[in-house]
C-alpha cells in the first residue's frame, strides 16, 4: 500500500540512528538563565500525512493513525530512559488533534494520561521492544500549556487541504482523551487575536489566529516569532529563578520556519534549541545561532483591519483597531488614505534596500487570490509588518513621527514624552536619597 506508512516509519528509524543522541545529549549540557532549552518534537504521522499529503483533503484536523501513535510512544519510552522527561518543568503543544495525541502517547502518566491501550501490539507490528513503563516521583502532573502560537500555518490552501483546519475549544473538550488538557487558553487567545471581529460566526477557530479566515506567509513569520519570545521569556514571566527545560510538540512547518530545520523533520522528530527572552535562538548540539531578522517588539499593535459593509462616496471603509502601550483604539481610513499617506510615505522616504531589509517592498494593499477579493488582510499584514520595522532602533525617527501622526495620532511620541518624563523623575528622587 502507497500510503506513507512505511516511509514514515522509516525516516523516524533513520533519525534514532544518526541524529537523536547527540539532540539527547545536547539537552543536558550546561545551561544558562534565563535562557530556556526547548525539545521540539515533531508531530506523529496522522492521516493527513498518507498518500503524499493528499489525505489532508479529507482529513480536516487529522487523528493520528496507527504509525504515528507508535512513533509517539518509541520516542516516549527513548526519552523516558534517557532522562529526559524527568527533567523536564514544562510542556507545551499545539492545540491541533495530532499534536495532542502525540502529547498523550509521548509522555503519558507524567502528564496525567493513563498508559496507552495497545502499545505492545504496536510496538509488535512495527518491530521495536516495548520496555516497561518507567513513571517518574512527581507529586503531580508536568505543567502542560496549550499554546496556538506553535499551531501549523493556515495558509490560503487549508481551505483546500484541510488538514491545517483546527477545532474548537468545546469540541475538543468533548472527546474523552483529551480531558487531561485546559483548553482555556484558546478562547483567551481569539479574545485577543479578534477572530470574530469580521465574522461573530467564527468563534473559537483559534486556527485562524486573526480575523481573516487564513494566515499569510509574513503574518505565520510574525506568530513564530512570538512564539520564540514567549518561549524564552518563560523564566523571567513566572520568577522561576532557575534554568528551565521543555519540551514541545509542534509541527514540521513551525520547525522549517521558526527552528530552521532543513529538509523537514521526519513525524516525532526532535532538535533542541535554547532561547534568549528576545527570541535570539541557539541550535544546542551544534552551538550555532540561527541567522534571523524581525525579532524587535512592534512599535504599535494591529488587531484587526475590517472592511466596512457600505462604501462611503464610492470608498471602502476599513476599521482598523490599534494599540499604543494600554491603550487600544480604532480608526476608520479609505484604502486610497492609507496607500497614498502611509505606503507612499513610506516609499518615498525610504531607501529601496532598507524597504527590502524591514520586508515592507510590494503593492498596498497586496494582490488578493480569486474569492477572497475584500484587501483587509494585506492591509493588516502590512501595518503588522511596519509595526515590527518601527521597533527596529535603527528606524528613520523622522518617518516614524509622521507614521505616529498620520496612524496612531501621536500616541507613540506621547509615550515616550511620558516614559521620559518618569526616568527624569526617578533621577530626582535618587539624587534626593543620595543626599
């Protein structure tokens, strides 16, 4: 049968034999805080794997099949007697039904699921031994955190090959297996990514990760890199005050994008990265830092960039809504405001090499595809991608001013008035404590 299976399992077999003990090995060398090392794992092979990928067109949200929850618990039982989930302090996985299952046969008891049914059959049909099952003293669980930052891309073609296509919080929580999850997080998260701001209908598709439906390739560039300043910052979130070790479970898309892994990793694959609060990430095994761009803090940020129903005087409408430090609020501008005083701006004031370097060179807003013809996501796309240009230190603070104006009202220059302001404070309460 074509169906993957076999060549799946193999590469899986492949990886065990080359590459994984010296990842294994990398993860407990020598650590320094407040980075935190990350174990990132591949998902299993599911059912949107077979046949090339076709079976993504069938597939929506994919199970794992028979291969991929065998791989997850070989991976399992390998990292178990190395040590290295007794080591852990946290676990991180996509909301994604692969991924938690993956999850569920990868670490098992020590995240509170119950050892797996029929492990021993499959450990007989795909020739490997099934040691027993070596449980760790916890008092409890290992923290696990459900995190849509580490999902797969949802780009235009998920509407097609639907394995990119999540579910819901409900309808997770609705299937047995997964209740040793808090799927709390992803209501949190489409609350703060406005995923119903264009549409009410789409409630909880966290998959959408915005209000547009799908992702485009600099916005899932964007997530990843969110995902890599969250991840770092975990020490220093939650006072830790000790180096932390993680594992998790994502996809092959996250790890070519956000980890730079070439070709593609083989289903439960793992490299393991340490990462600095910024975001800056380190290949431990090899020590070499991953050459990367876009990880300053956005100047500003956009939530949401909608197109209103009616045309005012033969003009689309879009109401975008903004943040500057707490505040956030919403501006209503004509597409042709937003090209001719924001992107012409931009073009005439910057050189081409420098438009190229903070990735804001193209059309504004950008060629839509065939039924998707409302320009809202590019508008977004590009005022997302401009925010994270401003944050840049080495940004024209001349330009910045008049995109402050024009854009945010002159909140970004009140801001820093008032930043400074405070600092200047500071100084005179310090100076009056030295006396």
């Amino acid at each position: 049968v074509m169906d993957g299976v076999k060549e799946s399992w193999q590469e899986l077999s492949e990886f065990l034999a080359t590459d994984a003990e010296q990842e294994i090995r990398a993860f407990f060398s020598a650590l320094e805080y407040p980075r935190v090392r990350v174990m990132v794992v591949r998902h299993g092979m599911g059912d949107h794997n077979t046949y090339a990928g076709i079976g993504s067109i069938t597939h929506e949200d994919a199970d794992l099949n028979e291969c991929g929850l065998a791989q997850a618990e070989r991976v399992g039982q390998l990292l178990r007697a190395e040590g290295v989930t007794a080591a852990l302090g946290l676990a991180v996985v996509s909301p994604f039904t692969r991924t938690l299952q993956t999850a569920r046969h990868l670490l098992g008891p020590d995240i509170g699921a119950p050892i797996a049914e029929r492990r021993e059959a499959r450990a007989e049909r795909f020739g490997y031994e099934m040691s027993p099952y070596v449980c760790h003293d916890r008092t409890e669980p290992l923290e696990t955190i459900v995190q849509p930052l580490c999902a797969e891309d949802t780009f235009f073609h998920s509407h097609v090959w639907r394995g990119n296509r999540g579910s819901t919080a409900a309808e997770l929580a609705r299937r047995p297996e997964f209740d040793i999850f808090d799927f709390n997080t992803l209501e949190k998260y489409c609350e703060e990514h406005c995923v119903t701001a264009k549409d009410p209908t789409q409630a909880g598709k966290w998959w959408h990760h915005g209000p547009h439906g799908q992702e485009t390739g600099a916005s899932f560039r964007r997530r990843m890199v969110r995902l890599k300043r969250w991840l770092g910052g975990l020490c220093l979130s939650s006072d830790r005050g000790h180096p932390l070790r993680v594992v998790m479970v994502c996809h092959g898309g996250v790890m070519q994008e956000a980890f730079q892994v070439h070709p593609n990793a083989p289903n439960c694959g793992f490299r393991v990265f340490d990462i600095e609060p910024s975001g800056r990430t380190l290949h431990a095994s090899t020590g070499s830092w991953l050459e990367e761009t876009d990880l300053s803090d956005p100047a500003f940020q956009v939530f949401s960039v909608v197109q209103k129903e009616k045309r005012v005087n033969g003009h689309h409408l879009y109401d975008i809504e903004l943040g500057v430090g707490d505040e956030t609020f919403v501006c209503s501008k004509r597409e042709s405001e937003l090209r001719e005083g924001l992107r012409d701006m931009v073009r005439r004031s910057m050189p081409s090499e420098v438009c190229e370097r903070y990735r804001l060179r193209g059309r504004f807003p950008r060629w839509s595809p065939v039924g998707h013809a409302d320009p809202s996501i590019y508008i977004q796309d590009y005022l997302e991608q401009l925010a994270v240009a401003m944050g840049d230190g080495a940004f024209d603070a001349v330009l910045a001013r008049r995109i402050d104006a024009f854009l945010l009202g002159g909140r970004l220059e009140q801001c820093r008035r008032f930043s400074t302001e405070e600092d200047d404070e500071e100084e005179v309460e310090l100076e009056v404590e030295g006396r």
